[in-house]
C-alpha cells in the first residue's frame, strides 16, 4: 500500500482510472448475455436487440411429473431388456449380479429386493443345472403377463416397421452429410419406439432407403435415396385456436405481435420482444442443406431441427444429452441446452432427475397430457399398470403374511433422480461379460404350470419363514 501511494503513477487519488478499476465489479463469466440478434428488416435497415438477461426457468409441475414416472420404470424397462435378450428368457441371479452396473438400482437395494418389488412382472424359480442334476439355482423370469405384453409389443413395432422406417429416413436426411453412426443412434433408439435389435433387423430390412456402412468411426447409417415427400416439417401439434379460454372475444386480427406461451409462463419484457422478433423471421426448412447466412438464421435453422427430432420420438420428450449427441452431425450450437431455454415457446426443458429432459410443448396441453397419443406409449401405460398391480399383490402379502396394517409403499424410497440412459451401457454390458456360463442351467422339459405353481408357493413360503434364510441381507452366490 505504501509503494502504490508513492509512485506518481500509481497513485491511488490522482488517477480517477485507478480509483474506478478498483471500485468496479467484475462480471461473472458464466453468466454472460447471449449475443444480440440483429434482424434486418429491409436491404437498407437492421434492427439490433439488446443482450438477453439471464433466462428465468419457470417451473412446469404437469411436465416434471411426467418426466418423473418415466425414472421410476428404468429398472424395470432395463431388466426386461436384458431377460429379453436371451434365448430362455431368463437368468440365474449369480449371472444377473454382474449386470449391476447396467440396471443401476439404488445403492442401498439389493438386486434381489428390487425384484421382489414387481412380482406381477418378474418371477422366481429354481432352474436345474445341466452339467449337475443336482445343483439348482434361483434364477429370474418374465411372468406370463410381462411375456405377453412383451409379444404384443413385438408384433406392434412389427406391423409399424415401415412407420419407424421412415423415422430412421428423416433422421438421415436431417445432417447434411446424410450418414448418422449407429453407437449414436442407440441413445435415440428407445426414444423413437425402435427395438433394441434394430441395427441388425430394422437398418437391414429397407436397402432402398438406407444402408449399414463401415466408417472410420465405426458402423454407420447411411441414406440411399432422398425422398422429398417425406422431407416436409412437422406441422403443428396443438393448435391454440381451438381452445376455447385462448380464443379472443372480438374476432378481429390482433393490433400487435401475439406469443403463444404455455399457461402460466410469464416473460420479461426484453425476452419477450426478442422472441417476438425471431418468429418474424423467414421460415427455414430443416432438411434444406444450404448454409444459413447468417447466425439469426442459424439459430432459427437449429431450432427447427431440434422440433423435428423430438417430434419424431413416442412421447414428444428425450433426454438432452441425447440431442448433444448429434450436434456435429446436425450442424447444432455447442451450447444446445441455452439455445433450449432461450425459446420456451417451443421447448421445455425439466431438470427432473440426474439428467434434464426436453419437451416439446405444442404436443402437451396445460394438464400434461399428450395431444395425440402415439400406438408405442400404449405397451409403456401396460407396464405402468403391472408395476401398480405388484405393489397392491405386496400390500396383500404383508397382510396375510405378517397381520399387520397396511404399510407405507416402500417405493416412495427409491431414488427418481438417478435417471440413467436405457442404451448406453448395453453394448459394454456383453463385452464386460455376463459370460457363457448361464447357458448352463436350464429349464426342464417336463416342467409344466402345476410344478410352476409349487415354485411360486415355495418362494412365498420362503419369504414368510425367516429361520433358515434371510432375504434382505443373503448374497445371491448362496443359491
């Protein structure tokens, strides 16, 4: 201090400079503006915006609901993939402990509890060996009515092959380059209502739309033939006109610049304007490969690719990380998740969970309801309605069984933030290894539906006796 009031040039009152380096508050640079948008209004004229103050999110109860029951099926969803996958449909529990990292349950919870949560879905039993006739263990299926719902999925996404076809098509034609990577396309797959064998049965069922190619990247898809009658925008979803608390008294054109936001979404003035002026903009067709000339146009380019893509999945809603895959591919800003929140006119983005969803809002009217349902979100309601008749088949347990008053649901204690993605981890999950070793055990023959019953009894028999075994802190090696 006594160095900088000696020197001249330094001196702390004779440089006003100085005094005003010191006094002034250094801006935060995570939360910068968004640059202005200039729009030009004619050839000779430009209207520049002024910088955007930080975006307020304001919350959707409706939409984060439904972002929070779609956490709480991923075990479920996850395990009927896997026991999908092999050739018997099921797994001894010592094979499914190493899949622990693939369904993801709560730390707290062993694998044998949660599946013990959903009795009307998965079932317990007893497989034999066959190296050792003696040697038995406790192995997990799909119940009758999962298997069926199961089969009725498969012959749904049968009978709608060329439907998702066409999803793959579009999808393609969106990046300019026309080629999408298949370890990128898994991310997408579930969203969209595609099987989890659609890069070896789907991809190579249409060689007249699209081909599977060897990239320097890895196996990739590729479009054959451009269709121009299917490279039309999604056009709109909910149209505000034909609500009646929208419509306006007088029928007669609107003085000023109207914006359709969703009930109870209130802008800043300076926000609002912004969006106002952007909607003024030329539309932009988003499977047009021609370069924007501008970022105004750009960003309007990007938004329409992004409406296009969440359009196209079951539920109107992905993941964001999933879009953040695809952004070299679709040309789309590094920043994709600001450009999300910049335009809540069109997209919604829930931070319910680990990982945030987006929604596109027009396909959603104020309750959270879907405008028009898709055929795949029947098989999704079917197995929400399995997991509620499980809970009520475990309140009855716990009545027979322990004679005791209805309890509190233990699955209010599961963790709906741990949300994790379906597909991610199934490719590493083989290459890990479950191993060749659950081929070994196998069921027999000559078991029928009266000696399944015997098993379920001898299971619920097991679960109410607690002298020999205790269920919640036995390790699975044991059977």
């Amino acid at each position: 201090m006594a160095l900088a009031l000696s020197s001249p040039s330094t001196c702390f009152f004779s440089h006003p400079k100085t005094l005003s380096f010191f006094t002034s508050k250094r801006r935060n640079p995570i939360m910068r503006a968004p640059a202005p948008l200039t729009i030009k209004a004619s050839s000779s004229q430009s209207i520049r915006l002024a910088p955007l103050p930080p975006v307020k999110i304001v919350r959707c109860p409706a939409l984060d609901r439904r972002a929070a029951k779609h956490s709480k099926l991923r075990f479920v969803r996850k395990l009927k993939t896997l026991l999908l996958s092999k050739p018997k449909h099921f797994l001894p529990l010592r094979v499914l402990s190493r899949c622990r990292a693939y369904l993801n349950p709560p730390p707290s919870h062993s694998l044998l509890k949660m599946i013990k949560r959903y009795p009307a879905l998965f079932r317990l039993f007893y497989a034999p060996s066959h190296t050792s006739p003696s040697l038995s263990l406790l192995s997990v299926t799909l119940t009758p009515a999962a298997a069926a719902l199961a089969a009725d999925e498969a012959n749904l996404r049968a009978r709608l092959a060329d439907a998702l076809a066409t999803k793959l098509q579009r999808l393609l034609m969106l990046a300019p380059r026309h080629s999408l990577l298949l370890s990128k396309l898994v991310h997408l797959a579930p969203d969209l209502g595609l099987a989890p064998n659609f890069r070896s049965r789907l991809c190579n069922a249409y060689p007249s739309r699209f081909r599977t190619v060897d990239t320097s990247y890895g196996r990739a898809l590729e479009l054959v033939d451009i269709d121009h009658s299917i490279a039309v925008p999604l056009p709109p979803l909910g149209p505000f006109e034909e609500d009646p608390l929208r419509r306006p008294i007088i029928d007669r054109p609107p003085r000023f610049p109207q914006l359709r936001l969703r009930r109870g979404l209130n802008l800043r003035r300076r926000h609002r304007d912004y969006l106002i002026r952007f909607q003024d903009l030329p539309e932009v067709n988003p499977y047009s490969c021609s370069k924007a000339e501008t970022a105004e146009m750009e960003e309007k380019r990007a938004c329409a690719v992004v409406r296009e893509v969440v359009g196209m999945t079951t539920e109107k809603r992905t993941l964001v990380d999933h879009l953040t895959h695809f952004r070299k591919d679709f040309g789309l800003t590094n920043r994709l998740r600001a450009l999300l929140l910049r335009h809540p006119e069109m997209f919604y983005v829930s931070i319910k969970g680990a990982r945030d969803s987006v929604f596109l809002v027009e396909a959603y009217d104020d309750k959270g309801r879907l405008l028009v349902p898709d055929e795949l979100t029947s098989a999704k309601q079917r197995l929400a309605n399995l997991v509620r008749e499980g809970k009520r088949m475990r309140k009855e347990w716990r009545r027979g069984i322990d004679c005791i008053e209805e309890e509190e649901d233990e699955d209010e204690e599961e963790d709906d933030d741990d949300e994790d993605d379906d597909d991610n981890d199934f490719d590493i999950l083989f290459e890990g290894g479950i191993g060749d070793d659950w081929e070994e055990f196998k069921l027999d023959e000559g078991i029928g539906a009266e000696e399944d019953m015997t098993i379920d009894e001898l299971w619920i028999k097991r679960t109410a006796s607690s002298e020999n075994v205790s269920w919640h802190g036995m390790k699975t090696d044991a059977w």
